[in-house]
C-alpha cells in the first residue's frame, strides 16, 4: 500500500510517499480502508520532533517511532481483531488510527466509532482530535453551562470552528476573536459577537469591561496576565495546546505556569491533555446528525501532496481544518 513516512525528524521534506507492507490488526484492533484523513498541528509536531520534551515522552528520541503520519481517519472497515464485536468488515467508521496517511490503518477499536450519516468521508475526517480538544476543554475543564459568557480565542481554526458550535451547543453566549478575513465565517457557524484582533487590540477589550466565564485559548501566544484580564473573577481559562519559541517547550511553560498560579487564585486556570474516546466520538455524532455542529474544511489535498498540506497547516492561517484524500 502507499503511505506517507519519515525515517527521520524534519520539515516537510523529510515525508516522502512509499509503498510499504499493510498494517495487521491486534486482537483489539480494526484495519480501517482510509478514504480520508484530517490533519493536525500534532502532525507538524511529530514531523519535527518538537518541542524536544514530546521526544521524551516516547515519540523516539533520534527519529519516530511510528514512521507514517497522521491520527484523524475516516473510511470502511477492512478487518478486525479477534476481540472486536463492535465493528465488522464494510462498516463506515470515523475516528483516530495512528498512521492515516496511508491507504489502510490499523486503530484501537475504542478511538472509532460509526461515522456520522450525514457527513461525507472527508468531512468525517476533519472531526476527531479538533472536536475532542474543543468538547472536553468546554466541557470537562471548563465546564461551560448554559447562560455563560465564552471567549474562544482562534475560533475560525481546526479546534475554535468546533469550540464555537460546542458552546453554543452547551447553551453558551458565544464571542470569537479572529482576524478580519475570518470573521464572516464565526459569524455563520454559531458565534453571538465576533472580535477582529486586526481591528482592535488584546488588550483593548481586557481593561474590564468585558469578562467572560469562560476563555477558551486555542490560539497559544498570548501571556496569562493578559488571559487573566477577560475572565470574572472565579471564571475559567483553558489553554488548548500551546505555540510559542524554544525547542524544548515551545508554548508548553504556559501550561506548567498556569498549573503553578491556579491554586492561588479564584481563578481556574487549567491546561488541556485531550484523549481519544469512542463515547465522546459518539457523543459529537448525536451533535452532528442532529445540525448542531458541522465541520468547517478549508480545503483538500491529495496523499501525495501531504508535504504541501503540513506547510499550509504550519503557516497558521487556515480557516477550519484541511483534509487529505484518497
């Protein structure tokens, strides 16, 4: 089969498309046919190596250890595990297997789940790491309720065109903050106010007079002081992820401050570890099929033009997610 793969860490360049034996499933595992595959800033991480610490939480410290990239999957059932009754051969599936760039991948039965009826396989694919990120940072570290007042910060991205739709699913009142090129699309997918940064600056709108319940962050530059300023005073910041200089934490030392401040404040200031979960996956297609969310896809690209799609990724301006095709 063909897949894209890396022998060693690097830009994009260092992804090449090769013909390579087709993965067998464990006991507990389902081959998945791949139509199509979303793709993520943990695709860039991966490529790269960096920050340096994800290397050492068991990434591989000289290259990677799993050579085909990719993690957002959707597409048919090839074949399952001896200990897999869920799912059957030619069921469509959506969900996360490591190594989606590649026309089969093999994936826990437990990060899949029945895709959505009335989503394509593309649009399918650009669902699962984006939309677990935003539900369970609303959620499960927010707990966002209804009648709150929700800033997410990058809601025309992969995770903030989802964290808008979710807060309003949640019965939120729901402000995005954009640039001007992006603010008609936030504006279409659920957000209540719309904040252009180009037009007015961070600090602007965090002198008082707007406080939120809830600040969901996806963008991952801004300090926690500034942060602090658009919350009330027991509200809820959570960081989702984190960019920043430095090849060792790279945004991260956001996170490791927050957890250091938040024990001495009113203040929940609160860092975001996703995981990947059937249940939540099935949760978001009760949210999908009922017109609740939908997902916003920029554009597509082929399994050959995989190089061309991570450089979009990593310019930092695309609108929704970008999805590979087969």
């Amino acid at each position: 089969m063909k897949a894209v793969v890396q022998d060693t860490y690097g830009p994009a360049e260092v992804l090449e498309l090769r013909d390579i034996d087709k993965p067998e499933p464990g006991p507990d595992d389902v081959l998945v046919q791949v139509l199509a595959a979303g793709v993520n800033p943990a695709d860039w991480h991966c490529m790269t190596g960096l920050p340096y610490l994800m290397r050492l939480m068991g990434y591989g410290l000289r290259a990677p250890k799993n050579r085909v990239r990719g993690l957002d999957v959707a597409g048919r059932v090839e074949a399952v595990g001896t200990n897999v009754t869920r799912f059957r051969p030619g069921d469509e599936v959506y969900g996360v297997c490591d190594g989606s760039f590649a026309e089969y991948a093999s994936g826990r039965h437990d990060r899949l789940a029945p895709k959505p009826a009335n989503l394509t396989f593309e649009q399918a694919a650009a669902v699962p790491i984006a939309a677990f990120a935003a539900l369970q940072g609303l959620r499960d570290r927010g707990k966002v309720r209804p009648g709150h007042k929700v800033l997410v910060i990058g809601a025309a991205g992969g995770i903030g065109t989802y964290a808008v739709q979710l807060a309003k699913a949640f019965g939120a009142d729901v402000t995005g903050l954009c640039s001007t090129t992006k603010t008609e699309l936030v504006r279409s997918i659920g957000a209540d106010d719309v904040i252009d940064y180009t037009l007015e600056n961070f600090t602007d709108f965090t002198d008082g007079a707007r406080r939120y319940d809830l600040v969901l962050d996806t963008a991952g530059n801004r300090p926690l002081s500034l942060l602090r300023r658009a919350l009330t005073p027991d509200g809820t910041l959570v960081l989702v992820g984190g960019e920043g200089d430095g090849r060792w934490l790279q945004g991260v030392d956001r996170t490791l401050q927050a957890m250091v401040l938040s024990p001495f404040t009113k203040q929940k200031l609160r860092g975001l570890m996703s995981a990947e979960r059937s249940a939540d996956l099935e949760f978001l297609t009760q949210l999908i099929e009922a017109g609740q969310v939908t997902p916003v896809i920029e554009r597509t690209y082929s399994l050959g033009e995989v190089p061309e799609a991570i450089r979009h990724l990593e310019q930092g301006h695309a609108r929704g997610k970008i999805v590979i095709t087969m």
